[in-house]
C-alpha cells in the first residue's frame, strides 16, 4: 500500500476509515489473499482501516476461508471471523501453518458479515466519517450500515482508485515482472510459429510458457490473419497459419498478484506493403507517448498526441476511444488515457500504452508496452523490441 498518498487522501477527503471490499481493495489494505471471493465473488470480506492506524487494519472474512490466512498470513492488526465452519481437531501439530489454522477454527464465531462490520464500525470513536468501498458489499450489508450511521458514511471506491493510482516501488517491480513474464511467453509462441499451427496450439504454448514462470494467465488474444481484427479474439482450432499472415498478440497474466497487458505483432514470412506501413503508423503513435509522458501532462493530452502522430504516419483515418490504461491489482486501473480525462500524470503511476488499429477484411496490428511515469519522464518497463517482428 502506498501509505503516505492514503493518508493524503483520506485526510483531504475528511474520511477516518476506509472499509475495502473487492478483492483487490481488501488485498491493497491487508495483503490477505483470499479464496472464496474469486470463486463467489458474492463472498462477503471486508478490511477496516483507520485512516491514522493504516497499518492496523481488521479483516472480517468467513471462517471458511481462513485457511488461506493460516497459509499466508496478511499483515493485519485484528481478524474477525465471522460464519460457521467444521474443522475436526486431531492431535496436536507441529507445523506453524496448521498451528495458526487450529487457531482461528478453534472457535466457531457464528454471526453474519453485516453483524461482524456493524460491530466494528460501531466501536470506532464516535462522530467518525466512514468511507465504504460500494463495489464490492452486497446491497443487504450496505444498507445496514447505511441505516445504523447515516451521513457519516460515503462512498469510497473512488478514494481508493486514487491512492491506488500510483504505485510503491514494491508495485512497480511486481507489474514489471509480470510485463517480462509476457514477453517471454510471446518469444515462446512465436518460436512456435509455423506454417499449420493451429492459434489453439500457439495458445497452448504460450499458456504453460506462463504458467511455467509461476504466473496465472489472465487473457490469452492470438489471432491469425483475417481474425487479427476481432479485437478479442479467441483462439481456435480451425484456423491454421499461413504464410503473409499477421499473428496478433493481446496478453495479460497476474504475477504476484499484479497484471499485465501486452502486444505484439508478428507476420509470417514477406509482410504486406500495408501491414508494414500501419505497423509502422501505429508505432509512431506509441512513440509519441513515450515521449510526451511525464509528470503534469494529462491523459487527455497525451490522447491527442497519440491520435495525431498516428494519423500523420500513414493512417489518416484513425479513431480510437482510449489509447493507454493503468494497471495494476487491475489490468484496467486508472487513469484511462482518454480524450474526457483530465487527471494528471504523477511519478510512480504505471500504464499499458497502445494505439491498435483493427480492420475487417484486413485483420489487426498492435504493440503495447508497459510504462511508469517517473520525474522526468517515462520508463518502459517491457523490454523486448517494438519492431514489426517478421518470421522467415
């Protein structure tokens, strides 16, 4: 967590905690990884952190779940289960994994979530204003909460997607890792590449190529040819690659916790006069991000650069909603870089930048890199070559 901006942020919105309540603000808040929550995104878990004991703060999760808290232990100031769950005691273990379980299923809390976050907020020092990540509580337990402390409860989401914005240098090396991580497992696919592959089977390379780093694949964009231009396509079986076809490539991961976004565009064999020219056209518009992003700028400057470096390199015609998002314990984190955007760039914050460009009848050609604004600038995080990358 980058403490010192969530303490900006939360002293000048007048807020003196902040409940988190999707997965990613619970593990921004506590760095508790849950379970039950992926899986049933209904699950109810909440992190309760006072705005001057950011690093004290209380999880409530169902007692159910808490095994992963015995695994891997989040550095919170107080738990708080709360629901029913059986567990059988045996003999007494010597593991301190299966010491601290035997912990937390020793007692059986009962209770609801609502019961279990009332109970919390209601001991906090009287008159304090409440910020409720909206996102992720369910409508029952929100309106409860509502009921019992009135205006002092707002919404807050919106505060976190600002701390969240820029990044610890801890976040930074996670999301470059995770950028590597695809890079490696383009360079994998492509050695792959051959007259007859299936985009299945260079899936299928590209995946254990991933998951053999350690990482979870999050979404998985390899589309040959014609199919190029389905911005998310999914790979199949029927289409084979031939040669002069361009391979697309749209790929995200999570690598300890953190995602990614990357593009790549290879063609198999001579690349067309026109795939060169708008590869080339769409890499000019990256280019301009690279060098117009620094601190100050707004995203909707930097939009307007892009669009127009592309434009002028030989795709006159070019349209396009955003060319660059945040990433972070999100692929699409804030900001958006979209024309309607008026936040600022600051030092620490971290994008996915592209300028695809997708035409039926054609197909698709992309290239997008992972960036972090710094003081004077922008630094790419990714690392392999930007160039059209053409297969003999």
């Amino acid at each position: 967590m980058n403490r010192a901006r969530a303490e900006a942020v939360l002293r000048e919105a007048r807020v003196d905690v902040v409940v988190g309540t999707t997965y990613a603000n619970v593990f921004y808040l506590t760095g508790y990884v849950g379970f039950s929550q992926r899986l049933m995104p209904t699950t109810q878990v909440y992190a309760v952190a006072r705005a001057d004991r950011l690093d004290e703060p209380v999880l409530i999760a169902p007692i159910g779940d808490l095994d992963m808290h015995a695994q891997l232990p989040a550095a919170i100031g107080r738990l708080r289960p709360y629901g029913h769950f059986y567990v059988h005691l045996g003999e007494e273990e010597r593991d301190p994994e299966l010491l601290r379980y035997r912990e937390i299923v020793s007692s059986d809390p009962g209770g609801s979530a609502a019961q279990a976050l009332l109970d919390e907020l209601g001991a906090l020092p009287p008159a304090s204003r409440i910020a409720l990540d909206e996102r992720g509580i369910s409508a029952e337990v929100r309106d409860a909460v509502r009921a019992r402390f009135g205006e002092r409860v707002a919404d807050g989401a919106a505060l976190l997607d600002r701390v969240r914005m820029v990044k610890t240098p801890e976040e930074i090396r996670r999301l470059e890792a995770s950028a590597l991580v695809m890079e490696r497992s383009i360079a994998a696919a492509i050695a792959a590449a051959r007259e007859g592959v299936s985009e299945s089977e260079m899936a299928r390379v590209f995946d254990t190529s991933t998951i053999a780093s350690g990482s979870a694949p999050y979404f998985t964009v390899i589309a040959f040819g014609e199919r190029s231009a389905l911005p998310n396509a999914v790979p199949t079986t029927g289409r084979r690659l031939r040669r002069g076809d361009q391979i697309r490539f749209d790929v995200g991961c999570y690598t300890e916790m953190y995602g990614s976004d990357i593009s790549r565009t290879a063609v198999l064999g001579e690349p067309s006069p026109k795939v060169r020219a708008y590869y080339g056209a769409i890499l000019a518009g990256e280019e301009r991000m690279l060098e117009v992003m620094r601190p100050g700028i707004t995203a909707r400057d930097v939009f307007h650069e892009a669009m127009r470096a592309t434009q002028e390199a030989g795709i006159p015609h070019y349209e396009r909603h955003h060319v660059g998002h945040g990433v972070g314990l999100d692929v699409y984190d804030l900001p958006i870089i979209a024309p309607a955007s008026e936040a600022a760039l600051e030092p620490g914050m971290v994008f996915e930048i592209e300028t695809p460009y997708y035409e039926v009848g054609f197909g698709g050609v992309q290239v997008e890199d992972t960036v972090v604004i710094t003081d004077a600038g922008c630094r790419r995080l990714t690392r392999s070559a930007r160039e059209l990358v053409v297969i003999a």
